[in-house]
C-alpha cells in the first residue's frame, strides 16, 4: 500500500509540473497577443507595496468584511500551509518525518494548525455564503449569476479537503510522537486513533499524505486543461495583476480616462495624417487590447462584486462588468491559436495569414475570428449564444460610474476597456446610438451639449445684485484673483443648474473670496464626447480650453460641475496643463471652517432642510475620493437631520447620467435616476403617500445628478411620493443658511440705530 501511495503522489507531482509550466507559457503566449502599454512598471518599489498592501492588508475584500475575513484565511493558508505539502514526502516514507530544524518548532507547528483550521473555517464560510447567494435563489441579483460554478465548487472542495488532510495527519502524528504540547488545536484527533496499532497508524500518514500530495498536484492539472478558469488561476494572476496596475500609488484605474493609444503610444490627433493606415483607434478586435487588458480578463474571479454594485445590472440592463470580462477572456483563448500562429486581418477584412499558416489552427479557433467584436448577439445580450461577442446594448449602457473598478478585488480595470471599445465603434465604425448625433453637433458647432450660443454664457449671472468678474473684461488675467470659477455648460445653460452656479457666486462674494469666470471664453470640457468614445472631439475642445487657460494664467480653478471638476483636474494633464482644482464643496467646506460663512438655522417650524440626503456624484466621490467635506458641509448647517442613504460613499449609486448617458434615452430596464430617487425618498421617509410626510433635500452636488433626480422625484411625484421633498445642490442649503444670518445680522444692526 505504500508503495502504491509514493507512486500515485509523485506520479501526479510529476505530471501536474509538466501540464502547469505548459499552461502558463500558454497564458503568457496569449496575454503578449495584445498591444503594448506603457507607464506599467514604474516606481516598482511602490508597485511592491501596494501588492504586499492589497494581498496582506485584503484592502478590497474587507468591504464585505465577513467574507474578507474568511477569504484572508484561505488566502494566508494557501501559501503558509505550502510547508506541510512539502512535509508530506517525507510522510510517504516516514511516517514520523518532520523537516530539519524548524518541523519541531513549537510556534511554527501552532501556527499551522491554527491556519488549518481557519482555512477549512473560511472555505466552509465562503461555501455558504455561495448557496445562500446562489442565483436559483436571487436570480439575477445573486452576484454569482453567470459565474461557473462546476470550477467554484472543484476549489472549494480542494481547499476543504487539504485543510482536512492536513488536520488528520496532525492528529495521527500525535498519535505517534505523544506530546501534545506540539499539537495544541489537533491532538483530540489523535485520540480517536488511541487504540489502533502503530504499523496502522503509520500506514494510515502514508496514504493520507499521499491523498494530500494528490489533492493538491491535481489541483494544478485541472487549472493547467482549463486556462479560463479564474476563479483559480486569480491565485497567481492577481499579484501581477495588482503589481500592473495604472497607479503605481494603488488607486483604481478612475479619475482621468485612460489614453486612447495606438500601439502602446498616445494618440495625438493634430499629427492624425503620421498614423499608419491600419492603426485601430480604440478596439475593434481582441488583439487591440493591451496586454494589460489581456491579463484582466484572465484574473477575473467570477466573484460578481462588480456586477453586484453596477447601476446597469441592477436595473435589469444587459451589461455585467462580470460577465463581459468573462465573454471577452473566453474569446480572447478560444481565438487564440489563430492569433498566434499569425492570422489576423488588415483593416479592410482581408487575411494576413497565409492558408499554410494556419493549416494546423483548430476549427474552433477559425470560427471565433470571424466573430465579430460588438455587434448583434444570440440569445440573451448578457450572455449570448452566437452572433458577436459583445451586444451594443451592453456597451451603450454603461454609466462609466467607476463601481466596477472600485469593488474589484484583484484590479480590473472595466471602464478603460468599455472606453477602448466605445472609441472604435464610435471612430471607425460611426456605430453609436443615435442621440449621440445631437450632441456631437451641438458640441461642434457651439461647444456645449445644449447648442446655445457661447453669447449666452454669462446670462446665469445677469439678476445677481453684484458684479461677477469676467476674465478679458473686467481682469486681464486671473493672476489677479484668488480663482476662476468654472461655471460648465450645464451651469450657464441649464435653469436648475444656473441656481448653482448663482449660490456659489454669493457664498465666494459674501466670503470676501475674489473670483472670475471665463465667460464665452470657457467652452465644454469635452467629457461627454470622451465618455461616448469621440476622443477626437474631446481633444479639440480641450486643446481649446487648454489654450485660453493657458493665455489667462489660470492655476486654481473650483467647479461645481463633478464632470468638469475630474476633467479639469486630472485630464488636462495628460495635455500638458497642471491645476490646482477644487469641488465647490471643497472649497465651501473650507470657507464655513474658517469663519468665513456661517449658516444659521431656519425658524422653527419651517419646512425646508428638516432632513437633508446627500447623493454622491461618481466623479466627486469615487472617481476623487471627495466624501467628507460635502458631508461636514450638510453637518454644519444648523436644524438639519442629516440621513445617509444605504448606497453611500464608496458603494454609492449613480444618478445614471455618467459616460454620456444624461444625452441617451433609457429604454431597457427600469430608469437608474428612478432606482436612486426612490432609495432618496426611502431614506427620508417620503415614500408612504402622506403629504405631511418626509419633508426634506435630497442634495447634490453636481448638475447632471441635479437633472436626473429632480426627474426621478417629478416621477414619483406623480404617483403621490415625496411631496415635500426637493433637490438641490449642497451650496444651496448653504446659501439660505448664510441668508439667514445675514438677514439676522442686519435686523440687529438696524434695531441697534
């Protein structure tokens, strides 16, 4: 029997080696299919702590801290327990083995055998939670829908039963050294075996050593014949992953939207004619993707975090930030063969390859590479059966909210390739939903989304009782000011969004803070047309805007647009322009802490601001990280109830304007502004019917978000909801506030002559 168990173990060690290192030169030979990337091994010493920050500290697991800390101990025993795999060939021959120096060491022992169990602790914990979230139960709420549960289930049972494994060897060591001060968490299993011989007992460690050696060898086997299996190839993958990630620093991959690059090198549009005339802007075949992309796609867990989170998914649109990663894997290795043995096509469909290139290239492999990329799909768009890869409907109906991207454990980086595939169906293709054909005129022609004349920019400013400075007009340049105010297209032209910009000249004003503004000089920032893939637009109109910032000397800029406020701060970089750029609640936030604006509170009984919400805007708070001073803002104003929404922060939900959407109609599922208003209306008690109740604000603190729940609330309105209840932006409530006092101050002052 023994000899039967040392060759069954190192029979399978053996062959899983052999299988293994051939599965990862194949996963390398795909992900170097992919274009070049630059910028993704710089400062490699914080490259290295960021791995040892997310791996150690499990920095994205512990959001749901029940399975972060059942996850951190499977993580942990993975690689800690390695040492009694090893431990185990000395078992197959002697049954009492232990490795030199250190097996008896009695820290190292207890060690290991807490880890034993804490592992087959949280494998168990993450098991059920798997079946308690299982879709037959919460169908498509379920974040495990779509993910492949034969490979979920095959790791479990792995880890289950080397944790196992490892716990009856120890138990069965005991029973043969005797010492129980070695085995503190095992030796009750020992005990079990009290009565059994010793030559049983031995042959007993040398058969479950060999099971164990077993276990774990096939293990890698599997993996190696499955190399689309994520959910344990993450393993290895996520510290690469992790270690390429597009900050070195290890924040997301938000902020600024990535580059558009043609083989690894930033497009620049004015030298357009220089580009090679097969150049793909964007990606319109899997190879486009950089080898960045590649690797995503093969690290991908199936965990559904991402899809769990998405504003789309949730309610009821195809696009799974999960399942669209997975599709694009599965293509990315099944047309793999085909890539690798040189076939490919130029840009006018024909064959790059010759016939006796790819005689060899499996039948599978020729079918995918005639399937096309984004196009019309089988089945249900979520998960198609044939036609294309990726349906339109799944790629249109991202908000570019950045949920994805923050929620993903090992750093996928979702938004940069639904970018990359929006720029080539919107450059190459001219395939995009039809509203965008609006807005890319009206951006054109007028240099905002609305199309009004630039002459009316500065209407927004016409009935406030004082002057608002134009730059050009009333200051030469802005060196003699403290800021400029960017007032945004939506701030100058929508009539909601013009009482924002009105309430954050009055605050600056009343401050005693000196601004200008722009005037028609300003144009649109450009990132509706970045989002919808137009990148070509998008560095016309900010190389414009880049060009008068420049002439006026601008260097700190506060907005109250969040979309405005991300391109301008972390955009413009990459064309060269460096800003100090502020959040108009930042910069409010600031001004109330030093005394400059104190907001007083309402008389009693008033109606207004007895309860406030506050909706982060995605490319304030996730995308910026801007989530407290909004808050402190709302905090510091006095006869306010301040209530969080359950969606909040960092797991906020969008309004669903984002990535162009506010200039596209909503036709699948139900509306994201409606979803968000009604969890505002939920949260502020207005959602009962009664008139009387849940009187409050719902605040914000960008216009587009301002648009879209002032449209959810007139929704639920109409059928009796929130009735008292209103949105408005954050420097609103502060305004009446500060009103107050003002009004208060000089009644004072009055009486006082």
């Amino acid at each position: 029997m023994q000899y039967v168990a040392v060759a069954v173990a190192l029979g399978v060690t053996a062959l899983a080696l052999v299988v293994l290192t051939d599965a990862i030169i194949r996963i390398v030979r795909v992900i170097r299919v992919g274009q070049p990337e630059h910028g993704r091994t710089d400062h490699p010493g914080r490259r290295v702590a960021t791995v040892a920050r997310e791996f150690f500290g499990h920095t994205k697991m512990v959001k749901r801290p029940l399975v972060g800390v059942a996850h951190w101990f499977v993580a942990m025993g993975f690689f800690l327990l390695f040492i009694t795999l090893v431990t185990a060939y000395g078992q197959l021959f002697d049954a009492e083995f232990a490795l030199p120096l250190i097996g008896h060491w009695h820290p190292l022992e207890w060690l290991l055998e807490a880890f034993a169990w804490l592992t087959l602790l949280g494998i168990l914990t993450l098991t059920v939670i798997r079946q308690v979230s299982h879709p037959r139960e919460k169908g498509r709420r379920s974040r495990f829908f779509g993910s492949t549960f034969w490979q979920a289930y095959y790791v479990e049972f792995t880890i289950g039963a080397i944790a196992t494994s490892i716990l009856l060897l120890r138990g069965l060591e005991y029973r043969l050294m005797g010492d129980a001060s070695h085995f503190p968490f095992t030796f009750f299993i020992g005990e079990a075996f009290s009565g059994v011989a010793t030559s049983t007992v031995e042959m007993t460690v040398h058969v479950v050593a060999a099971v164990k050696i077993t276990i774990s060898w096939l293990f890698f086997a599997v993996i190696s014949w499955h190399l689309t299996m994520g959910v344990a190839w993450h393993r290895g993958l996520a510290f690469f992953n992790i270690f390429f990630k597009r900050n070195a620093d290890g924040r997301p991959a938000l902020g600024a939207a990535k580059p558009l690059a043609v083989k690894g090198e930033p497009v620049d549009f004015e030298n357009i004619d220089d580009l090679d005339e097969d150049a793909a802007l964007g990606v319109g075949r899997v190879e486009d993707f950089s080898w960045k992309g590649l690797l995503d796609f093969n690290t991908c867990t199936e965990c559904g975090r991402c899809q769990s989170q998405c504003p789309a998914w949730h309610t009821d649109k195809p696009l799974s930030p999960k399942l669209m990663i997975m599709q694009l894997r599965d293509h990315a290795f099944t047309k793999a063969p085909y890539l690798l043995a040189g076939g490919g096509k130029d840009m006018m469909g024909e064959e790059q390859a010759t016939p006796e290139q790819l005689a060899d290239v499996p039948a599978a492999a020729l079918a995918e590479a005639e399937r096309a990329l984004v196009g019309p799909t089988e089945g249900d768009p979520a998960r198609p059966h044939g036609g294309a890869v990726i349906d339109p409907d799944v790629l249109w109906s991202c908000t570019m909210c950045g949920a994805c991207v923050e929620q993903c454990p090992v750093d996928i980086e979702h938004v940069d390739h639904i970018l990359d595939l929006r720029r080539y169906q919107t450059l190459i293709e001219t395939e995009f939903p039809n509203e965008l054909n609006g807005l890319f005129k009206n951006l054109e022609k007028s240099g905002n989304p609305w199309g009004m004349n630039a002459s009316k920019r500065m209407e927004w400013a016409s009935t406030l009782p004082f002057e608002v400075k134009q730059v050009g007009v009333d200051v030469e340049s802005l060196d003699e000011v403290d800021w400029l105010f960017w007032i945004g297209c939506a701030g100058a032209f929508e009539d909601r969004a013009k009482k924002t910009s009105q309430a954050v000249a009055e605050l600056l004003h009343t401050a005693g803070v000196s601004f200008a503004v722009l005037g028609d000089g300003e144009t649109c920032t450009g990132d509706p047309a970045r989002r919808s893939g137009n990148e070509f637009l998008y560095q016309q109109l900010a190389l414009q805007n880049v060009e008068v910032l420049r002439e006026t000397k601008a260097v700190r800029v506060v907005s109250s647009c969040a979309h405005c406020f991300n391109t301008l701060k972390n955009e413009y970089q990459q064309l060269g322009l460096e800003l100090e750029v502020v959040h108009h609640t930042q910069l409010l936030n600031r001004l109330v802490r030093e005394g400059k604006l104190t907001p007083v509170a309402p008389p009693e009984g008033e109606v207004a601001g007895r309860s406030v919400t506050y909706h982060d805007p995605c490319y304030v708070g996730r995308h910026n990280q801007v989530y407290e001073p909004p808050r402190e803002l709302v905090g510091a104003l006095p006869g306010v109830e301040y209530r969080e929404m359950p969606r909040s922060g960092s797991t906020s939900f969008c309004c669903g304007a984002g990535g162009a959407r506010m200039w596209m109609e909503e036709r699948i599922g139900k509306r994201i502004n409606t979803d968000r208003t009604e969890e505002a209306l939920n949260t502020l008690g207005a959602t009962n019917g009664d008139a009387t109740a849940g009187a409050g604000s719902i605040a914000v603190g960008c216009p587009f978000c301002r648009v879209m729940l002032s449209d959810g609330l007139t929704e639920a309105q109409a059928n009796g909801q929130g009735e008292n209840v209103d949105v408005v932006d954050v420097a609103q409530l502060l305004l009446a506030g500060v009103r107050r006092g003002t009004a208060q101050r000089d009644a004072l002052a009055e009486k006082a002559e």
